[in-house]
C-alpha cells in the first residue's frame, strides 16, 4: 500500500493565534453546557473540540435515561448525598456531590427548555423509578437519542453564535501557565497539522474520562466501553499544568454485553422487569447501589461456577420487550440491535450474556479525576474542570451538566476582572510543539496502533486489579522504559499525530493510575482497588483523598487532604474524616520487581546492595533468623522494641513459630503496636496459638485493653480471644455492641452466644450492616431460648441473606401456626437463599399443607433448596405419604439430594407405591 506523503513539521514562529475570556477544552456534556453558561454571562468563549462538536463526547448517540436525578417529593439531596458516600467508601468532599444533588432538577428543567426530554407519568410528574434498593434516581429519557442534537441547536443559535466560536478538529496537548496560573493552552489542527497558540483568561476542562486506558477483552483498540476518543487527555493536561489529581487509584470498571463495547442498561432494563441473574438463574447482587462492592460480586459470580452471567428480559411481556429495543436500539449504542441480530439472539427468546468491562479512569462512573472544589476550581488559578473528569464522585450525566454551569459562570466572573495574557511561555510552547510533531521526524517509526496495543496490555497484566505491589512496580517500570519508544512511534498525517499524542496521554494515565495504586496502601471501593496483597480497608490511616501532582522538578508528587467533615451524617462512616485536618505526605512505598537480575538499572528496583546499605533493619533482621531458639521472649525484647516495623513485625513471627516462654503477653502487646503490619501479625500468632495460651493476671488485662484499640481489627480479635478463652462477661459484650464496625459487634454478638445471653443479641435486630444481622438470627437460634419477635423481623428484611437466616432460625424459635404460613410463602422467594432457609425453617410446621409445598420445593432449580427440602422431609420419613414424595426425588441430578432421600427411605420399611418412583411430584 502506497504511503501517505509526509507533512512538513509547521515552524513554531508560523503558530496561529486565538484570544478568548474562556477557553472550553471538550464539546462534550460538560463542554457544551460550559460554553453556553458563560456565554449568557457575556463571556468571549472559544470552544475547542477534536471532533465535531455536533456528534462528539458520551453524548454522541444520546443517552437513554439520568442515572442520578433528585426529584423533589422522590428523594431528598441529603438521601443522594448519603447514597453517594456510602458507595465510595466515606471519600467523598460532600460538598461537591451536594451541588449535583441540590441543581440537578433545576438542570433537568434548564435541558427541557432546550428541547430535551424526560418520561413523565399519567399526572406530568418525572416518572423516576427504582434500580437499586435503596433510593430512586433513574428517569428514563425515550428520547434521548436526540440530546446532543438538542444542544447543538441551542450553540448556533444567532445569540450563542455571537458570543461562542466553535474550533472543530483542533486538538490541545498542553494547558500553559504562567506563576500557578493557566494563560492558554497549545493545539493543533488535526486536519491541516497547523501549530496553534490559544490566549486564554481562564480555561475549562471537559475533555472526559480516559476510556482507553485497559485494553478491552475483544483486543479492538477502540471497542471500549466509553468513547474511545476520550483518552485522557485532559487528565495529562491538568498533571503537566501542575493541578492535583485525586482517586485516580479508584478505577472505572463497568458491566457490559459480552463482546460487545456498550453497557448492559439494567438502569434501563431493571425498571421495567429486567434483573441480573447467574447461569443458574439466581440473582446475586447484594450491593445497594452501583459501586466497586457491586463489580466485585459481578466478577466474582462470572468467574465462578455460576457463571456466565445475564440480564434477564425474556420472561418479561412482548409489549415490555418492544418499549426496551425501542430505547436499547436506538440510543447510546444504536448498533446494539444489529449485534444481537447477526447473533441470532431476540430479548423475547435470549437474555443478555454481560461481562465486565476494562479499566478506566472516570469520575462520572467512579472517583477518579482533577481535584476540584464546589465550584469545578483546580488548584491552578483559572483553571476548572468539569464532567467526568472532575473528581466528583458518580456525578454522571447530570453532574457533567451541573458542573459545566457552575465552571461557565465562575470563569466568566473571573474573566471579566482580569486582563488578556500578552505573551504566553514560549518554553512551554515549543515543549508542546515538539510533542505534537516529534513522529513526523521518524515517519517510518513503530505505528500508533501497535505501541497503543502493547502499552495497554502492559495495563491489564499487571495494573487491572487485583493488583499487588509486585505487579504495580512492573508496570512503573514498564511505563518508565515505554516513554522511549513512544517517542520513537512514527506518523506521516495531520490525524496520525492526533492519534500518537493520544498515546502519550494514555501513558501518562497508565503510570498515575499504577504509581497511585501503589501508594494507597489499603483496599478500598471492592474492585476498583482491590489490593490482593492487603486486603483490608484501613479507615484510621487512610481517612485522606490521595491527590497526585507534578512537582516543580518533574517528578510526581503524593499528598494525602483529609475527608472534609460531612454535611450529611451517614451512619457506619462518620468516623472516616480524620481529627487532624492537616495535608500529610505520602510516599510511595519502595518494592522489588521479580528476581534481581546483575547488572541492570530499574527505576523501581534498589540493587540488593543498596537496599542493604539504605535499610538498618535489614542486618538486624538476618541477625534475627539467626539467633538460636530463644529461650524466652527476654532475649527477642531488643527486636520487639527496634523502630523498624520489619523488625518488629518479624520478630513477632518469630516468637509465634517458636512460642519461647511468655510468648502470650508479647503477642498481647504487639496488638498495640503502631505499625498495622506488626498488629496483623500478632493477631494471626494469637488466633494460631489460642488453645495454648496460659492465663495469667497480665495478659487477661493487657487483652482486655485491646478492647479499646482504634484498630478495629484488634477490637474484634480480643474478643474472639476473650470468647475463646471464657474470660468474658456480658458486660463487656454488651458493649462490643454498641461498637462503630460490624466485624467487633459480629465478634460481641458471637460472645453473647458463649454466654447464652440473647436478649442483648435480639435488640441488634435493627443493625444496620447485613453481616450482623445475619449474625443476629444464627446467634438466637444457636441460643435456642429466646429472640422470636426479633427472628421475625429479621425475616421481613430487604437482604435476602437476613431473611434466609431469620427463616432458618425458625427451625428452632418458631411457632407452626403462627409461621409456618409464611415460610411455605418464602419458597417462592426470588433468592434461593431465602428458599433454602424457608425449607428448613418448615421443620416446624409438619402438616399435609407444608407437604405439598416441600413438595414442590424438590422441583427448584437450584439444588441447595432441593436439598433442604428433602433434609426436612426426611425428619418425617415415618409417614408413607411423605416417603412418596421423598422417592420421586430419587434419582435427582443433585447427588446430595440423591444421598437424602436414600437415607430417609432407608431407614423405614413402610411400603413406598411404585407409581410415585420417578413420577410428576406432587
């Protein structure tokens, strides 16, 4: 194939020149409404966008419903606010959620004068509906499709046009500053390869998230599930203009359709009967709202034996069927009908396989972006961001408008108070000038597309989580030695250059989302920073947002800005934003990568020699593990004591592997050691050696002491211990009750249980964590004496892993009159779990009516509910009627099943009618 000719590199002293009161970077969402807001401010704007502005963003194809919509009389801004929090974790600043949650609906008002529209119901109020079980926020917009369109009118109209030039196909690479403030930014045009320089007296941000970070399962570079122009340009901009960044560690991972780059809409398909299900047909997501929790259930039940994973549409009506392809196939991704279509698969006949999608960075979907405040400021003067790519967490679609109109009207305040920047930084310039046209000089160069391909699978082997430090350092390292052949890619045309400075953009992306993952040293938001190597979430050190920068050396820079108090309590979190308001360092830690090879430099690596020579404690831990046994703990305290965590921590496993005498108060009191590493380790010495503990005066009092620790880990490890070793009393239960994490009140709830006490266990009916709750209705029936009224509570709960245990604590608590009705109703429950508890709990209610629903009981789909209704059959094998029943389930595929009614009908010789053996159950 003959070559393009290759294009002369522009002279940086023949660059054109733009001047405007608000520069908008991104004709997307938040783009869009930014130019508009500041031009009815009276603001001069330039809006530049790589594409075209009239089918470019997440909007391009529309949009088929707002994800977060507060109605008034639907839900309150405090509830959303809530929502919001809880989904991420506690990191939050609530008071940037809080302008999306009080101006959403006027913004959804402001997009219905633009021609926008929004389902109603019977009496022309918002037809909101449900998706998750806790609040409503979704309002479907049919419509939709014709969003960007809407909007597009509105821009060129005769009012708009005299105050907004639109610059198509311009592409900027650099946001220029001059003293911490933005004056500009320089651009080319990816039609003409012409070098642009833009004046600037404030500039927005709205360029999106960064959809091609990971590399998505089908290997197409661009079949992302974001809009795959959207490469994180702006993140590099905002990292290289000097702005903090935050959360990048809190990655976007989102369900999608099996091979196919677009969301499975159960926000569309859920309302109207929709549900997700496993191979087995069972609903399994427990999580209350979209969040990192959730993505780990989906990627835990595909990965499983219950896998694959669907939405479920065909049992829903032809009439329901029609209004989703009317929507599903025609906004967003309209070629989602095609796709089904060449499959052979019709939603009346086929659910939806769905999958989970690569990684990106995106705040819209998750937590990851330029740091803002209520106002969409960086923290570079004049310098906003808004959309997905302002770290407000979940903001979506009407976030991206709320905050292009706040960024709209705070720049062209500050516009009209500031004069036009004269000359801008030529250091800068030319930097970005030989960014832009460095492949032209190596034409012949490594294609964009293959550099883009090896650089993003280096991002899903070894950044995609789980992630451990191991990985995260190869990945520092493959990135570090990737800047290189990036700089080698070689490109011939105008839109070649667009594509290769792409590319430096998504690499800059890469190294901030490993270096980021790395330094916060916890797990947090379920699978968007899963840590395999340190599992636990630690609220007491990591009450901080991590924000990255680029320090006036070059070098990235971490720092740590405490959660800001909340404006709305949430229950479970409040201890999350530190006493200490203070910004804090933070340092990356210093890992290894693989096995040391000779000779080679890593920027990761310290060679073996200079780690020895940089640590003390390295010397003093070989002197450790090669002292003889110790005798006792005496001759391991200098270890114990040393400052080095390693030290202590090792010395910790030391005493556990070799149990010297007084092991047990050394263990206690490493509990109260500074460094969570050295605790966790004595917690697991102490759970291992609990049956060898020798009680003495001290260590029951030093254990009684960790029951105050501010690691709740500790707290609940001295209670286990405290239950264990039956030197507890309800009194100190009782108030491990009260405690503000689930694991210590789970542990003071299993106490309780010790002591068969369970009044105080009934009152936590009301808890609100499920984990404990469910704690609740085995420690009553384990008690066995008490708690009825509170099983039954618990049995009407709205997580089915409650109600499967409050029915199965019926077995024990119950009245057959009073219960039995609604156990035989729970076997029809939509969670086989609920089923299962249901089938056991009916032990309590034998009768000809309970028959005949355990009866169909052995005809469910899942066979642990098949199982426990044979196990409660068989209690009642002495009746012939029952033993019928029982034999039609003899050759049942489940082997457990199988091995029930085996047992039952073997142990009594009343006759069984052969009619029944394998016939239709009752």
């Amino acid at each position: 194939m003959t070559q393009p000719e290759t294009m002369a590199i522009p002279d940086i002293g023949t660059r054109e020149r733009r001047e405007c009161d608000v520069l908008v970077i991104g004709g997307g969402t938040a783009g869009t409404m930014a130019a508009l807001t500041a031009a009815e401010n009276g603001a001069d704007v330039l809006l530049l966008e790589k594409a075209h502005v009239r089918h470019s963003g997440a909007l391009a194809m529309g949009m088929d419903g707002v994800n977060n919509a507060v109605i008034p009389g639907k839900a309150t801004p405090e509830d959303y606010v809530a929502e919001i929090t809880r989904a991420n974790d506690g990191i939050v600043n609530q008071k940037t959620v809080y302008q999306t949650a009080t101006r959403g609906f006027a913004m959804i008002g402001r997009l219905e004068r633009y021609g926008v529209k929004f389902e109603k119901d019977e009496y022309g109020e918002y037809a909101v509906r449900r998706v998750h079980r806790s609040g409503s926020y979704v309002l479907p917009m049919p419509e939709g499709k014709d969003i960007k369109k809407a909007l597009y009118r509105v821009l060129r109209k005769r009012d708009m046009r005299e105050k907004i030039t639109i610059d198509n196909r311009i592409m900027p690479v650099r946001v220029l500053t001059e003293g911490r403030r933005a004056v500009g930014a320089a651009a080319f045009n990816t039609r003409t390869g012409a070098f642009i320089e833009i004046a600037a007296k404030t500039v927005i941000l709205a360029t999106g998230p960064c959809g091609r970070l990971g590399l998505p399962a089908s290997g197409y570079l661009y079949g992302t599930y974001e809009n795959p122009t959207n490469a994180g340009d702006g993140y590099s901009m905002a990292y290289h203009a000097g702005a903090e960044l935050s959360g990048i560690e809190c990655f976007q991972i989102n369900p999608l359709i099996k091979d196919y780059n677009g969301p499975a809409c159960a926000y569309v398909a859920n309302p109207f009967g929709g549900y997700q299900v496993n191979s087995q047909g069972e609903r399994f997501v427990d999580s209350d709202y979209w969040s990192g929790d959730m993505m780990s259930e989906v990627k835990s039940e595909i990965e499983s034996a219950r896998g694959p994973i669907y939405l479920k549409v065909s049992h829903l009506p032809d009439e329901t069927v029609d209004a989703l392809e009317s929507i599903l196939h025609t906004t967003e991704r309209p070629t989602r009908g095609t796709f089904h279509q060449n499959r052979g698969h019709d939603y009346r006949t086929h659910d939806i396989e769905m999958h989970i999608s690569e990684i990106g960075l995106c705040s819209g979907h998750s937590a990851s972006g330029v740091w803002v405040d209520e106002h969409g400021r960086t923290t570079v003067d004049r310098l906003y961001a808004a959309g997905d790519l302002a770290c407000v967490p979940h903001n979506y679609m009407i976030g991206a408008f709320v905050y292009g109109e706040l960024t709209g009207t705070h720049a062209s305040g500050v516009a009209r108070e500031i004069p036009m920047p004269d000359e801008l930084p030529f250091d800068q310039l030319a930097e970005a000038h030989a960014l832009i046209y460095r492949p032209l000089r190596n034409p012949d160069g490594p294609p964009q597309p293959q550099v883009e391909y090896k650089l993003r699978r280096f991002v899903n082997d070894y950044v995609a989580p789980p992630k451990t430090s191991s990985k995260l350092a190869i990945a520092i390292e493959t990135f570090e030695r990737m800047r290189a052949e990036i700089a080698e890619m070689g490109a011939r045309t105008p839109h070649e250059l667009m594509r290769c400075a792409e590319v430096t953009f998504i690499r800059d992306c890469a190294e901030l989302a490993a270096r980021s993952s790395l330094a916060r040293t916890e797990s947090r938001w379920g699978l968007y920073h899963e840590r395999a190597d340190i599992p636990e979430r630690r609220d007491a050190e990591w009450g901080y947002h991590l924000n990255v920068h680029k320090a006036a050396d070059g070098s990235m820079r971490f720092l740590g800005r405490p959660v800001e108090p909340y404006l709305v309590g949430v229950e479970g979190l409040d201890h999350i934003p530190p006493a200490d308001r203070r910004v804090i360092a933070v340092e990356q830690p210093q890992v290894d990568v693989g096995p040391e090879l000779r000779g080679m430099d890593s920027p990761v690596r310290q060679s073996r020699a200079e780690t020895a020579a940089a640590s003390s404690g390295a010397p003093k831990v070989v002197e450790l593990l090669s002292l003889p046994e110790a005798g006792s703990v005496d001759d391991l305290a200098t270890f114990l004591r040393d400052d080095d965590p390693t030290v202590r921590r090792t010395a910790v496993s030391v005493v556990t592997e070799t149990t010297p005498d007084g092991w047990e108060r050394a263990l206690v009191r490493a509990l109260g050691d500074d460094d969570s590493s050295v605790r966790h380790e004595a917690i697991r010495g102490l759970r291992e050696l609990v049956e060898m503990v020798t009680l003495t005066t001290g260590f029951v009092a030093e254990l009684h002491a960790c029951e105050e620790s501010g690691d709740s880990t500790v707290r609940a490890t001295a209670l286990d211990l405290v239950r264990a070793l039956k030197i507890g009393s309800v009194k100190m239960f009782e108030a491990g009750l009260g405690d503000e994490h689930h694991r210590v009140r789970i542990e003071a709830t299993r106490g309780l249980v010790s002591l068969d006490c369970p009044r105080p266990i009934a009152a936590l009916a009301a808890d609100p964590n499920r984990e404990v709750r469910v704690a609740v209705a085995t420690g009553l029936a384990t008690v066995g004496t008490f708690g009825i009224d509170a099983v039954r509570i618990l049995a009407a709960d709205h997580d089915p892993l409650v109600r499967a245990a409050a029915f199965e604590a019926m077995a024990v608590l119950g009245d057959g009159d009073t219960d039995a009705p609604q156990l035989r109703k729970a076997l029809g429950d939509f969670a086989w779990q609920v089923r299962v508890g249901a089938a056991h709990g009916l032990v309590i209610g034998r009768g000809e009516a309970t028959v005949r629903a355990l009866a169909t009981a052995l005809d469910d789909v899942h066979g642990d509910v098949r199982k426990a209704a044979a196990l409660t059959l068989e209690q009642w094998a002495d009746d012939a009627d029952v033993r019928d029943v029982l034999a039609s389930a003899a050759d049942d595929a489940d082997a457990d099943v199988r091995a029930a009614v085996r047992r039952s009908l073997g142990g009594h010789s009343g006759p069984v009618r052969s009619d029944v053996v394998g016939a239709q159950r009752v």
